[in-house]
C-alpha cells in the first residue's frame, strides 16, 4: 500500500493547512457561532497551529488545566479528522 493512502495521525502544521480550513468548514457550515471561531482561525493560522502545538507542554497550560496535544488525521494528504 502507498504511505500516501493509509491513514495518519499528525501534529497540526502550516503544511495541511488548505485541508484543514476545508474540513473546518464543512463541519462547522451550520453553526454560526463556531464560524466566528473559523473566521478566526482563517485570519492568523500560524499563531492557531502555534497555540495547538503549545497546549501539549506544560509550562503553557494554564492553572487547573492539563497540557493536551491535538493531532489531525490524514489520508491522501488531506485531514479528514
């Protein structure tokens, strides 16, 4: 099987970006409040994929939360999840 076909677990990045705003949309295209948070996200990516990617160390977590990572779920180099 091609690499490119099988399902990926991945760290947010710049390189999915496009995939990632179209997948947003699409679950989020009834919810007009969620579309503001979309907005957003379609206006400064970088500093959300950097704010993902932060949540995950410890020093960054703010008090009475625990650090989390977020990955996206790719296939055929689109998230699909």
């Amino acid at each position: 099987m091609n690499n490119d076909t099988q399902l990926k677990l991945v760290l947010p990045t710049n390189t999915h970006k496009n995939s990632f705003l179209d997948y947003m949309k699409e679950l989020l295209s009834n919810d007009k409040i969620q579309n503001d948070y979309l907005y957003k996200i379609t206006q400064d990516f970088d500093s959300f994929v950097n704010f993902q990617i932060a949540q995950a160390k410890e020093e960054s977590v703010t008090i009475g939360d625990v650090s989390k990572t977020q990955y996206w779920l790719v296939k055929d180099n689109e998230v699909i999840g």
